[in-house]
C-alpha cells in the first residue's frame, strides 16, 4: 500500500497528539489545590487506575527501547522487559501499595518525614527528583526518535519540540489530566501493539515462520562474557529498583481505596507482562525483516510506517508518542512535588492554596526544563544503540538503594530512625558516585579520552561501570542502615511501623 507523503504523516500525527493533549487539559481544569493537581481528589476507580498505572510503565522501556536491545542483543540485550518490570509491579502490589494507601501522604519524602524526621524528608526528595529527572529525560528521547522517524527532522529539533509539547501539557493537565490520557491511549495502544504485531508476523510468513526465524543465540538470557554478579544485577535493577519511586506511589496515593491500589496494582502487572511480550517478539523476529531504518530506538516506529496501513500506522505512533508523554507527565509531576512540598516546606505551608498550586506548576515547568537539559546531554556522546534503554538503567539505581532500604524497613518495623536512613541514603549515593561516575572516568581517561570526552561517554552509558553495581549498593544501603541503628537505637524515628 503507497504510503502517505511525509508532510500529511506529520498533519496527521499533530491532529492526534493535539486531541490527546486537549482530552488532558481538558480533564485536569478545575483543580483548586495542589491535592487536586498532583492525586485527582484522591477518587481514582478500578479500571482507570489499572490502565493508568500499565501506561505509566509500557512507556518508552517498554516499546521502544526495549524492542531494539532486543533487536540488536536477542533477550540478554533487555531482561527488563517484561519480565522485571511486571515482577517489580508484583511486589509493589503485595508489599507497598496498601501501607502507603492507608497514609495520607503525598509524596514518598511525606513518609520519610513522618517515619525518619525532617532531614530525611529533604534528603530522600533530593535523590528522588534525580531519579525522576533522568526518567522523564529518558522519555523525551523516545519522543524525539519517534518524531525524527515520522517528521525526519534531525534529532535535537524534534527533542526541544516534544520538550515543549510535554510541559505545556502537564502544566495543565495535573494527575487528572494524565490519567484520563491514560485511559485512551492505553485502549489505543493495547490495540496498536497487537495489530504490529500481527503484520510482523504476517510479513515474516505467519507466527510459525516469524518464531522459526529467531535464532538460537537470540534466546540466551546471558549475554558473552557475563559475570556471575552482573547477571544477578541485570535482574536486580528491574524488580527491585522502581519499588519504591513516586511515580507510582502518586498512583497508589490517588485510589479510592487500599483495596483498589493493591489489586488494580496486580492487573496492571498482568496486563503488563501479556502486552510487553509482543515487543519482545518483534525485536527477535523482525530484526530480520530488513526494514528499512529499523534500527536502534526508531525499530518500532520504523516497522508501524512500513507495515501497516497510513491510517493505523497514525493510530499507533501517536499512540506511542502519548503513552511516553504519559509517562514523562508522570515524572515531571513526580518532581514537582517534591521539590514543592517537601523540598520548599518552609515556605510552602504559609501560602495560600492557590500560590500553592501555581508554586506547584512551576516547579512543573522547571522539572521538564531539567529534563530536557539531561536528554540533550546524552545525544552528545550517544555511540549507538539504544540510548534510551541506557538511561533508564541509571533511574532506577542512583540512590535508589538507599531509599528502598529505609522504606522497606520503616514500613514494616521500628528499628532504626532518622539517623539510620540518612546513613543509607547517603552511603548509596556515595557509592552510586563512585561506581558509575568516578571509576567509568577515570577508566575512559585511562584509555585516551580527555576528562570531557570520558564524562559524555560515561553519561551515554558507554563507559560500563563495575559488575553488580546496583547489587552492591542495596549490601552497602543495609549495612549502613543497620551500624547506625544498632549505635544510635531509633535516634530521629518520630513514628512506628504500620
């Protein structure tokens, strides 16, 4: 079937994003408060809160970076996918979502503030804007490959267009906004996904052909020259490290009931691991399609242009690129408020709720401004391959570990207090430093590289860090936690375990 000139393709997919971005603002108007903004009134419903939660992480990991690890790798390129994250999901289900349900924080920092006192609240949103910044960075990659394979305008202009688009939208939107995208994107995407799917299959000759034509050495989940600790750590990292992060917490936080958090918490992984395992394939199996321009992270885009027809292929990129919008309003939602409420609380409980709420835009603002800045800095130094899949690997490690150490164990017991989660979180992040900036540097200078160049390369993720280096930061997180709280019993816990 002739496809569609560039110029329409593009009028096309500026019609369906800009009717999702309405459906988005329209959705959120009318939020008095930040409440309002950052949990919806605290009245999400089954079924939204399940497709909500799927399309906050079927995002860009999922599809697009995911996909084309997979392509260029076989599975030892992405465990993540699906299989971590919906296991990640699992426990989130049965050890997170009802305590933090049950509570009426806001934020993860709210619990660490009520549990550990006031210089962990600071401390824990400190390291979680980070996470959520580099996040949302992550996902304005996807959007920017995604654009640049529809549009073909280079990358770096398509980038600062989506950075523009995304936050012009979450400063309307709000949580409201974000989920009732959610829903209709999700719909669309769960539809998207399996109809590529299908033409892939349909290409390589049927679903027979298309599994006949994955090769052995694909299928290893180890990949060459692994070490027994980096196996461990390449799991580690997805089903530990997004436990505890707000982007989720804000999901759970925004339920109805704990009930509704908890089993909306296991669909979503249901959901997740059913749907996620149809990227995969095509990244086995459609890398031998020879598709024109399906490399790296443009591989699905690439493959929807190629093999569907003009008006499903729309559907499906403009799916794409909402879902990953979803996604980064999610995150860009998630650091503003932390840095709004708890890392601006002094100030924050004298205004009234309406300064409150447009202090809480702004700071909205100013997280995808961060964001975009860490997405232009690795396609600096980007040597090839998927740079998205990359800099989502450092979200979910860089302090992580401290934060999942000291909420795991202040939710479920009394042992240890402020001083105890300062030592964790701090110990991390020391460590965190060390293993993948300090040491990768220092390695890529002993190689040749000037001290700019070596930084780039190792923001790129092309500098590997130490094996089991996520492993040993949670080891590094507990024995910090546990010295300081058998020296210094319960010194700062201002509340028990729940």
């Amino acid at each position: 079937m002739d496809k569609l000139p560039p110029g329409q393709l593009t009028l096309f997919l500026a019609f369906y994003v800009l009717a999702q971005v309405a459906i988005g603002i329209w959705a959120g108007r009318g939020a008095k408060s930040e409440t309002d903004y950052y949990l919806g009134g605290r009245g999400i419903g089954f079924p939204a809160l399940t497709l909500s939660i799927f399309a906050t992480w079927f995002g860009a990991e999922t599809i697009l970076g995911s996909a084309s690890a997979i392509a260029e790798g076989g599975l030892a390129g992405a465990r993540a996918e699906p299989f971590g994250y919906a296991i990640c999901l699992v426990l989130m289900a049965l050890f997170v979502a009802g305590p933090i349900r049950k509570s009426n924080y806001v934020t993860i920092a709210d619990f660490f503030r009520e549990r550990f006192g006031k210089k962990a609240e600071i401390a824990s949103a400190a390291v979680s804007v980070v996470i959520s910044v580099i996040w949302a960075g992550a996902q304005l990659l996807a959007v920017s490959a995604i654009l640049e394979t529809v549009v073909g305008i280079p990358g770096y202009v398509t980038l600062f267009v989506a950075a523009g688009i995304v936050i012009v939208y979450c400063y309307y939107s709000g949580l409201k906004g974000d989920i009732a995208t959610d829903i209709v994107q999700g719909l669309f995407l769960i539809v998207g996904i399996v109809i590529l799917f299908l033409a892939v299959a349909d290409r390589a000759g049927g679903f027979s052909a298309l599994i006949a034509s994955i090769k052995p050495e694909q299928l290893r989940l180890v990949a060459e020259g692994e070490t027994t600790f980096a196996r461990i750590d390449n799991w580690m990292i997805p089903v530990m490290g997004s436990i505890v992060t707000q982007e989720a917490l804000t999901r759970f936080l925004a339920a109805k009931s704990t009930r509704v958090a908890k089993s909306a918490c296991f669909a979503a992984a249901g959901l997740y691991l059913a749907l996620g395992m149809l990227p995969v394939l095509m990244g086995l199996g459609g890398t031998h399609l020879g598709i024109p321009g399906a490399e790296g992270d443009n591989f699905i885009p690439a493959l929807a242009l190629e093999l569907l027809p003009n008006l499903l292929a729309i559907v499906l990129v403009g799916a794409l690129f909402s879902a990953i919008l979803s996604t980064v309003d999610s995150n860009l939602l998630a650091v503003s408020s932390l840095v709004s409420i708890n890392l601006m609380r002094r100030s924050h409980g004298r205004r009234g709720e309406k300064e409150q709420l447009q202090i809480a835009r702004m700071t909205t603002v100013a997280a995808g401004l961060s964001a975009l800045f860490v997405a232009w800095i690795s396609t600096v130094s980007d040597g090839g391959g998927s740079a998205i899949y990359e800099l989502l690997a450092m979200t979910s490690i860089f302090g992580q570990g401290g934060i999942l150490v000291a909420t795991m164990i202040g939710l479920r017991s009394s042992f240890g207090g402020g001083a105890a989660a300062l030592a964790s979180l701090f110990a991390c992040v020391a460590f965190n430093l060390a293993t993948l900036v300090v040491m990768p540097v220092s390695s890529a200078m002993g190689q040749g590289m000037d001290f700019g160049s070596a930084f780039l390369a190792t923001l790129a993720g092309e500098v590997a860090p130490i094996d089991g280096f996520f492993l040993w930061s949670i080891v590094v997180s507990i024995v910090a936690y546990v010295a300081v709280a058998v020296a210094v019993p319960n010194a700062g816990a201002l509340k028990p375990a729940q």
